[in-house]
C-alpha cells in the first residue's frame, strides 16, 4: 500500500510539473514576444521607443514585485485560485492592448499584465519546488523553462499576424488563446498533501533544517547577497530581451538573411526564434548541472560565458551570423538565473515558505527592469556596444561573487540552522511538510 501510494504520489508530481510548464509557456509572450510589437507601435503612433519600452518596465515591476504577494495567497490558500486570476488578468491586458490609443492605456495594460504574469509565474515556480524538493534545480528549471522557450513556437505566428493583421488583432488572439488555456489547467493544479511520501532519493546538495518564514529571510545578509547578484545578472538579460529589435535594426542585421543548417530566416526572426530556444533548454539544463555540481559552481559557469558573449557581441555583433549565435547562447546562460535562485533560495531557507521566499527573491528581477530604459539612453550617446560591456561586467562581478563569497556565506548559514534545530524546536523539513 505504501509503495502504491508512492507511485501515486510521484505520477502527480509530474503531472503538477507539466501543469506548470504549460501555463508558463502561456505567459512567455508577454515578456519575450514584447520586442516584436515595439516598431509596430511606434510606427503607427510615434510615442517614441523610450516612452514605449516604459510600458516594458512596467509590466516587468508589477511582475515582480508583487509576486511575494500572490505566492503568500498560494501558501495559504492553494494554487488554483491564484491561476485563475492569473487568466482573467492576462486575457485582459493584451485584450486592451488592442485598442490602446494612448500610452496611459498602453501602461495600464502593461500593469494587467504583470499582474497576471507575476500570479501565474509565482504560483508555477512555488509549486514545482514544494512538489520536488529532492531535486529542486531540475524542477524548478523545467518550469522556467516554458516561460523561456514558451514564446519560440509563437514567434513566427506572432510576426505574420502582426504583418498581415497588424500589432492589434495579435494582441487579442494572442490575449484571449493565452488566457483561456491557463484558466483551463488551474482545475488541475494543487499544492502537495501533507501526507506526500517523502521521496527514495534525496539531494546531496546542502539543505536548512529550518523552515524560515518571510520576516526571516528578509534579515538574513545571504538572502541580500543572493538578491544583488539576481540583480547584475537579471538587467543585461532584461535589457537583450525587451531591446533586441531595436538593437538589430541599429546593427543594421534585423532583416539580412541569415541560413544556419539549413534554416533561413531574417536575422531577427532567426535570433529571437533560437534566443526562446537556447533560454527555454538552458533552465532546466543548468538546473540539473546544479543539483549535481552545486548551485554556485553552476552560477560562475553560467555568468562567465554570458560574459564572453557580450563580449563577442561589443565587438563582432553587427556581422549577422554572430548576432544570432551569441544572443542565442546569452540566453541559453541567461535564463539559468530563474532555475538556479529559486533553488538556492529554498535550499536556503526550506521548503515550507518556499513559494514567498522565492517570489521576494524574484522581486530582483523588477529592480534590474528600471536600467531598461536606461540602456536606451546609454546606446543613444554611446551605442549598443556600451550597453553591452556594462552588462558584460556586471556578469563577471556575479560569478566571481557565486564562487567567493556567496558559497562560504551560504555553507556556513546552513550549518548554523542545522546546530539550531538539532538543540531547539525549530521547524525541520523532513520530506513533505514541517514538523516540530
């Protein structure tokens, strides 16, 4: 009966994993797809890019910053509701993108957006670590992954309609499909019962005894550390993402023709297509890599060659074979960081609070959207290639700090919690739920 119970237990982990990979990939558009609408916009209305992409650091803040605040409604009440109101809210933003005249409208729908995004992204990612807390860089990569990759099967189908129908009928369709299919899955995700069999194997990795709440975490330095390196590696792959039209139209590659194994695309079709691909396999990969080699040895790989490929990029990405070759491979190292933090930080800090602790770490990636905008002005007086070094630095600044200081820091909190629970009552995950 109990290794039924088992089995039963291990097939609804999977089944709540591509749940979550799903309604993930249902709200990738609304980051990776945003570039694509960019010049449309300004084309038709002339708000002018900075005034435009602002929209994009909204949505980016609203993501973000409210996700402690939809993942403790997921703590407490579940995951389904919180999904459904994810639903309405994306259906809605891009539904008022469509009649947007104003950029008043074209910010109010950015803010529905991020709002939607934030709940559906916050409760997939939360619950992926609960559901696998014996392997969580794997799970929690796999589940970033479809917020990653998400967007590459709609590229294409995006930029046609947007061609031949205009920016407005790919913002409903596109709006109404995606909202309508998460409302669909949230009746078949739920959080993890409180009798769940602990798993057969375990991680290897360094794991807290303790179950921190949020106020907790909050006054531990390493969970700050954690959020400035989020920070430095999270802005120049924010800046890429929402820039990368308007980078290859000033490189002069957006529509040269680029054929790559038999492949041939424009050349901004072509990265943007394998820059969701290379993103979307590179969480998960990195995830797995983590959970094997540990997560800061990971973090110093990843953040090193995303510095090499800017790199490339300052000095070679007006050649269009290089441009889509290494963004493409800037974002397979990119998209690491929404796999690799939310698994260091529940590591850190437990499971049982794992959905809030991750979604105030994840609040980093709203701080790095504000040097968005930024990077325009930069590339105005300096060009891309500027914008491009800085990113490339600030990379470099969080490798090293993986290896030097984060991983000391972090050895020696866990092995404090684990002094701390052995001679108090703290809570000390043992598989499936807290216990005193």
């Amino acid at each position: 009966m109990q290794q039924a119970a088992s089995l039963a237990s291990n097939r609804q982990r999977w089944v709540q994993l591509t749940c979550g990979v799903v309604c993930m990939a249902m709200i990738a558009n609304l980051q990776y797809g945003w570039t694509l609408f960019v010049d449309p916009i300004e084309a038709k209305h002339q708000w002018g890019r900075a005034a435009i992409q602002l929209a994009f650091t909204l949505f980016v803040l609203t993501e973000t910053w409210l996700v402690p605040v939809e993942a403790w409604f997921v703590d407490r009440y579940g995951p389904r509701v919180v999904l459904m109101f994810g639903a309405v809210m994306i259906a809605a933003a891009w539904s008022l993108n469509s009649i947007a005249t104003s950029l008043p409208m074209l910010y109010a729908a950015a803010v529905v957006a991020g709002i939607g995004a934030g709940a559906v992204y916050g409760t997939c990612v939360g619950n992926a670590l609960k559901w696998f807390p014996h392997n969580r860089g794997l799970a929690a990569g796999i589940t970033a992954a479809g917020f990653g990759a998400g967007a590459a099967v709609t590229v294409v189908p995006i930029a046609h309609m947007i061609a031949s129908q205009g920016y407005e009928a790919a913002f409903l369709t596109f709006g109404i499909g995606q909202g309508v299919i998460v409302f669909v899955l949230s009746f078949l995700v739920r959080k993890p019962p409180g009798d769940m069999p602990a798993p057969k194997k375990l991680s290897s990795l360094p794991q807290s005894k303790i179950n921190y709440p949020p106020r907790a975490t909050l006054s531990k330095p390493v969970f700050w550390l954690l959020y400035a390196m989020f920070v430095m590696v999270a802005s120049g792959g924010l800046m890429a993402a929402a820039q990368i039209g308007p980078i290859a139209h000033d490189f002069k590659v957006a529509d040269v023709p680029v054929s790559l194994l038999g492949v041939q695309m424009a050349a901004l079709t072509f990265a943007i297509s394998l820059d969701r691909i290379f993103d979307g396999c590179g969480r998960p990969l990195f995830g797995w890599v983590s959970d094997t080699i540990g997560r800061e040895n990971t973090m110093f790989i990843a953040f090193t060659v995303a510095a090499g490929s800017l790199l490339m990029l300052v000095y070679q990405g007006q050649n269009p074979i290089v441009f889509v070759l290494f963004t493409a491979l800037f974002f397979g190292v990119f998209g690491e960081i929404y796999s690799l933090f939310p698994a260091t930080c529940g590591d850190t800090f437990g499971s049982k609070f794992a959905a809030t602790n991750a979604g105030m770490l994840y609040t980093a990636k709203g701080t790095a959207a504000l040097l968005v905008p930024a990077a325009s002005v930069v590339a105005v007086h300096f060009g891309w290639s500027a914008v491009f070094a800085i990113a490339m630095c600030l990379n470099l600044t969080a490798a090293f700090l993986a290896i030097f200081v984060l991983k000391p820091m972090r050895a020696r909190f866990i092995a404090r919690a684990a002094e701390e629970a052995a001679t108090t009552s703290a809570p000390v995950w043992t598989g499936s739920q807290a216990t005193h």
